[in-house]
C-alpha cells in the first residue's frame, strides 16, 4: 500500500491554482492576489447582531399557528428524506 502524501492540503480552488503557478514559474506571488486578512467592520458586526436578535422573534410573532405547522414539518420531511 502506498503511503499518502503528508504535504498540506488545499481546500480553495484559487490557493490551489495559486501554488501550480508559483511552482512552475518559481516566482512569488504578489501580495495583492493572496488571501486578505478576514478582519470584520466593527459597525457592520453590530448592525447585523440588532437585526439578527430582533428577526426571528419579530417572525415568530407574526406566524400563524398553522404556518408554523407547516414550516415545521417542511424541514422534518427535508430532514427525513431519503438520500436517493
């Protein structure tokens, strides 16, 4: 049995491309092109989480029972649906 290689694994398709690039023409890859920092806007975070904790109860209180029901065993028959 052959061993696996131990080299790290890639999951983005850009990285990927990135490195078969870097490889061949054995030059770095500028800045601009690799992967930014994933630092959030601290405004945008706040504005998100008002509406986030304001959305589901505001829903909720405006659902019928009956379309509750509905939306509940919609996502149970998802749920439980067959893999074919």
């Amino acid at each position: 049995m052959q061993k696996r290689s131990s080299k790290k694994k890639t999951e983005d398709i850009n990285m990927i491309a990135a490195d078969i690039v870097k490889q061949t023409t054995n030059k770095p890859i500028p800045k601009s092109s690799q992967k930014k920092s994933k630092e959030k806007n601290p405004n945008a975070v706040a504005l998100g989480k008002l509406g986030g904790l304001k959305g589901g109860k505001a829903r909720a209180i405006k659902l019928t029972p009956e379309r509750r029901k509905e939306i509940a065993q919609k996502a149970a028959r998802a749920r439980w649906k067959s893999g074919d």
